[in-house]
C-alpha cells in the first residue's frame, strides 16, 4: 500500500506549571496515498498534537513521523510544498487584506502571483480579496485558510476540524471539498469529534482516544467488524415479542413501545416471531454507524466519558 | 448542485507549483510585512514628527529675534563688566580691612565679562545642530525600533500566524534569520531617514538663520569627528535595537509582555539597582550608560571608590570601547537566545 504518512509509537507530553500530561502516547498510524482519511478522536485525544508533529510545529518526545516518506520534522522542507494544512482555526495576520495574508505566503515559497488569483476564485472570495482578514465571518475564514492551502496545489491536504462553527452550507461546502480533492487523487487528511462528517466523505479512518490508536482501516470494515448491527421492531405486544426473541437467544432493548434486537438478519427476527404468531409493523435495520463503532470501541478501551462526550458532539453536529 | 470551493484547474502543474524562494525572497517577504504594518508607519510619523520638532526648536534657537535679544543681553553685561569688577574691588578692600588679612581674595581679577559663545551667540552651524539633534533622539530612535522588532515578531505569534507561516517554511533557522534581517534593514532605514531629514533641516536652518553681513558671530567649534561616523552609530545603535527586541519577540512570544520586561529592566535595573546598590559601581554595565559611551565616544558616572581610610564618590569614565562591546554582547546574546529558544520551542 502506498502511503502518504505514517507514525510509529509517537509520543508527546507536553509540561505545564510544574504538571505533565501525556498528549498522544505511541501513536502508530498510517495514511494511505489518495482519498479522504478520518481521523477520530474525542475532544483532547491528541489528533491536533499529531497534526502539529506531522508539520514540524510540536517536537514529539519519541517515535518517528513520516510524509511522503521522509521523516519529519528533519526532512520536512522537502515535502512542505507537497502539504497544505489548516491547524485549528484559520490564523493570519488580522489587519492585512486576504490578498496580502495570500501574497506573503506565494512568497514564502515562490508560487507564481497569478495563483493568488485563483485560489480566491476557486474559493469565492476574489470579491473580497481587499478587505481585511480581521472583518470575515468565520466562514469566510475557513475558505481563506482553504486558499492558502491551495497555493502549493499539494498533495496531501490537513483539516484540522474543519467545520468547526461553521453554518450548515460552509459545512457542506467544506465536506463537498474534501470529496472533490479525494476524489482528484489527493490525500486529504481531516481530523474530527463530529464523527457523522467524516462517515460521509471519508474512505478510511484511523480511531484514537487518550493518545493511542483504537482502530484503523476502511470506514466499511471498521462498521463490520464492531458488532453493532441492530433491527428496530414495532410490534403490537412488545413484551411477549421480546420474551421470544430472548427465547431464540437475540439480545433484545426496549426503547419506548418498540424492540430493538441485535442482529444482522433481519428475516430471522420476522420468522421467529411470525412461528408465534406474532406480526411486525414495523421492522427497520439500524445501519451500524460510526458513532456506534466509536463508542463500541472506547467502551472497550474504557474510554467512556470521552465516548459520551462525542456522542454529545454528534447530536449536536448533526442537528 | 452541490458547490465545492475548488473550480477544475486546467493549468499544467508546473504553472501552478511553488519553486522555492531564496533567502533573500523570504527577507523581501519579511520586510513587505514590516512595510504593511500599522505600527511602521505610526514609527515612521512620529519619528518625523519627532525630528521636525528638533529642527523647530534649532531654528528658534537660533532665530534672528532670539539672537538680537541675546545681543541685547550681551551688551548690557559688557556695559556693566567694570561696574561689577569695581564692586568686587570694592569689597574686597574692605574684607581685607575688617580682618586685617591682606592676602583675602575674592576672585575680582578672574571676573570677565561673558564672550559672545559664552552666551550661545554663534553662527547657526548645520554639522553641530545635527550632531545635537542625533544625540537627542539615538535613545527614543532606539526604543522605537525595539518596539517596531518586538512587535513584528511578538505579533505573528499573538496571532498564531506564525504557525501558518512554518507549514509554509519550515526551516525555523531561516525563518528567524530572515525575520531578523528584516527588521535590522527596517531599523536601520529608520535611522538613515531620521539622520537625512536632521540634516537637511540643520541646514535650512542654519542657512534660514545665517545673520547679515553686518553682525559678527563666531562659528562654533568643529565637531570632533566627521558626522558620518556619529550618523553610521547611531545607526548601529538602532539596528541593534531592533534586532534585540526581535529576538525578545523569538522569546517571549508576546508584544505587551516584552513592553512589560523593558519598562520593568528601565525601573527596576535602571532606574533603582544601578544607582542604589554597590555605591553606584553597577552603573557601567548600565545599558543606557554605555549606549552614551557609544553614541558620544564616553560616559561619566559617579561611584564609591575606598581606600583603607576613606571613601569618596569620585567621577568615572565609560570609555567608547568599553560602550560597543557592551552592547555588541548583549545584542548577540539576546539574538542567541531567541533564535535557540525559537528553535526548540513548539509553536501553538
């Protein structure tokens, strides 16, 4: 497999009055070449100390760091036009102009003028090219960042959260983004808590939580392999329903007047129930989502707190 | 349809693909950057401002109407020279009598009347107005480049642009030298345009106020050294300036917390422990004593010195070396505990 970056047990504490706290403990990650990776992890579980590691921003205590594969932060120059990325929030200079934030970074490393142009094209901003950074919406922001990436037309591309406070359309917009330069070949490495954002465009996922990796892999074998397929069943006597699913041996929940049965075969729910002589309303296959598979997986790593806040995130990113 | 923030790009890649900028392209960056900034300009203005009102107070100095009525007072005091020494004889022949001491002396026979340059009366010389102006404002030329690189600096990391900035160049030694290379250029375009416009104002001044033909002034004595070399350290002196409060920037990361630690060093080091503590010893490692010894060749101070009977306070000299290889030390010093600072640190 090609691969655009790679960590090997990385590993960074940071030290503050006097305390130390371990941010990202021997983290192994890989990044394949192309396409749109997540990358997961509660509020605090060191994705945006990673990031900073991956470009030369935070030096990491131990561990090796690959892009493209050479090893970063040593070798890093060599690679640095091959990688865009935004780091948190969008920062530039507040009192310059989009244009002049723009211009100096084309300096910074020699990109013809004209590509000013149009990366504020590409990303609707060339009408508001002169007015300062400081007076843009947070939107607006977010594409500028967007546009500074795009100067270098690079390779790999990092979002670090990138919608977050952003209003449904930046949302989408960003999100139609990242599917649009995946889609170009490009690696897009996009790191989240709001799980149902990167479900929708990501091709592969890394999970961490407490600084270490969970799981990895494609976002459908990362569904598949977390157990969580489940049915939801509207029937007329739930509670006889459910002592003759538990009967035939289904994990069988309440929620409210309706089952919800643990299974990936929703026909063995209908046959046992019909063979005494119950009959579904209702019978609609709980699509295993990331969420689940996230929480599935902190549960085990008894990462629980930090699961509920993400649930917490997801609502409230999907509302 | 939905709407992406990227348009089909048609280019070949070539045209598209940074290629790299030299050193000298980051400082031609860098000093776009300095030029952008609000706060060069407000330093420009008030450096201008501040010279213009030198040039304002040389020209009344040396106005027409001041050095008539300084003319004025010269004759009155010629006039009255012989009454005031016949005044002086006069008691000093009755000292002598009432204590029957005929050696007594009051000093009558040193007594002269004020010469014109006693009284300020000379030719309105450009070179010796602008050595006053550049003397006058090297400190506050100074501290207006430490801010200028303290703030250039301090700025981008309050702002967090600094971390855009190293996703796009990397290499922090660069980053820092080109960053340092910028404002000592900056600085020392500062100091060149406060010396010329000093300059230019001595000499429309000393042409505006040169006297007619019928009063007599002497010219005053002829700076010691060429104005050049007095201009070149004084230019010096805000290049390192400037260079020092960049490399506090590279330190402590923030504009309001350097301005705190210089006005702090003034108080506290400069203002109490250098006078108070050690009878006054400390003050030849006083930044604003060798900045003088620098700036104007030498430096007095007055400190305690003891033999095994007493002691006095006696006047000590700062020599011009002992002035530049202070402050080359300290700038150098600062300069290299910024930029390794800079280097090791991460950057949030």
């Amino acid at each position: 497999m090609d691969v655009a970056v790679r960590t090997v047990n990385l590993r960074k504490t940071y030290l503050s009055r006097g305390s130390r706290r371990v941010a990202v403990t021997g983290l192994s990650m890989t990044v394949p070449l192309g396409g749109v990776h997540g990358f997961l992890g509660p509020n605090g579980s060191g994705k945006t100390t990673t990031i900073r590691m991956l470009l030369g921003l935070v030096r990491p205590d131990s561990g090796t760091a690959e892009v493209f594969g050479e090893r970063v932060p040593a070798r890093l120059p060599h690679v640095i036009d091959r990688v865009g990325a935004i780091v948190e929030s969008p920062k530039f200079f507040p009192r310059f102009t989009a244009r002049q934030n723009l211009g100096l970074l084309a300096g910074a490393i020699g990109t013809p003028r004209h590509r000013i142009d149009e990366v504020l094209e590409a990303t609707h901003l060339a009408d508001r090219g002169h007015d300062r950074y400081a007076g843009f919406s947070l939107g607006m922001k977010q594409r500028l960042a967007i546009a500074a990436t795009l100067l270098k037309d690079p390779d790999l591309l990092i979002f670090d959260e990138p919608t977050n406070g952003l209003d449904p359309a930046g949302i989408r917009e960003v999100r139609d983004t990242m599917r649009s330069l995946g889609a170009q070949g490009k690696t897009v490495l996009v790191s989240s808590h709001i799980l149902a954002e990167v479900e929708q465009v990501a091709d592969t996922v890394s999970i961490i939580g407490h600084g270490t990796l969970l799981a990895e892999g494609r976002v459908g074998d990362i569904l598949g392999g977390s157990g969580v397929a489940q049915v939801r069943v509207g029937v007329a006597s739930p509670d006889r329903a459910a002592q003759v699913l538990e009967a035939d041996g289904f994990p069988v929940t309440r929620d409210g007047g309706q089952l919800v049965v643990g299974t990936d075969d929703p026909s063995a729910v209908t046959r046992a129930l019909a063979g005494h002589g119950l009959y579904v309303a209702e019978l609609v296959p709980v699509r295993a989502d990331l969420e689940s598979a996230f929480l599935a997986l902190t549960a085990e790593e008894g990462l629980g707190s930090d699961a509920d806040r993400v649930a917490g995130h997801v609502q409230g990113g999907a509302a | 349809m939905s709407e992406t923030l990227l348009s089909p790009d048609s280019r070949p890649r070539a045209d598209v693909r940074p290629h790299g900028t030299s050193i000298a392209g980051l400082v031609g960056v860098e000093l776009r950057r300095l030029w952008w900034r609000r706060l060069t300009k407000v330093a420009v203005v008030a450096v201008v401002l501040f010279i213009g009102a030198t040039v304002y107070n040389a020209y009344n100095e040396s106005s027409p109407e001041r050095i008539a009525r300084q003319l004025d007072d010269y004759r009155a005091m010629q006039q009255e020279a012989p009454r005031m020494l016949e005044q002086c004889r006069a008691a000093q022949a009755q000292e002598r009598e009432t204590s029957g001491d005929s050696s007594v002396d009051l000093g009558c026979e040193q007594q002269q009347p004020p010469t014109l340059q006693d009284m300020g009366l000379v030719l309105p010389d450009a070179d010796t107005i602008t050595v006053g102006i550049a003397k006058a404002g090297a400190l506050l030329l100074a501290f207006v480049a430490l801010l200028l690189g303290a703030s250039f600096v301090g700025a981008e990391f309050a702002s967090g642009s600094m971390g855009t900035w190293l996703t796009f160049a990397p290499r922090r030694l660069r980053v820092a030298g080109t960053k340092l290379a910028a404002i000592a250029v900056g600085a020392a375009a500062l100091a060149v345009l406060a010396l010329t416009l000093a300059n230019l104002g001595a000499r429309m001044v000393s042409v505006v106020n040169r006297p007619g033909s019928d009063l007599q002034l002497p010219t005053p004595p002829a700076p010691d050294e060429p104005l050049t070399l007095l201009g070149l350290r004084v230019v010096a002196l805000v290049v390192g300036a400037g260079l020092g409060g960049a490399a506090l920037g590279l330190l402590l990361r923030h504009t309001a917390g350097i301005i705190g630690v210089v006005l702090g060093y003034a108080v506290v080091v400069e203002g109490f422990a250098m006078n108070s503590l050690l009878q006054g010893r400390l003050q030849q490692w006083s930044a604003l004593k060798n900045i003088q010894a620098f700036v104007e060749k030498r430096a007095t101070y007055y400190a305690e010195d003891c033999t095994a009977s007493r002691c006095d306070f006696r006047e000590h000299t700062l020599s011009y070396t002992h002035g530049w290889v202070f402050l080359l030390c300290a700038v150098l010093l600062a300069v290299a505990i910024g930029v390794l600072s800079f280097r090791r640190r991460d950057v949030s």
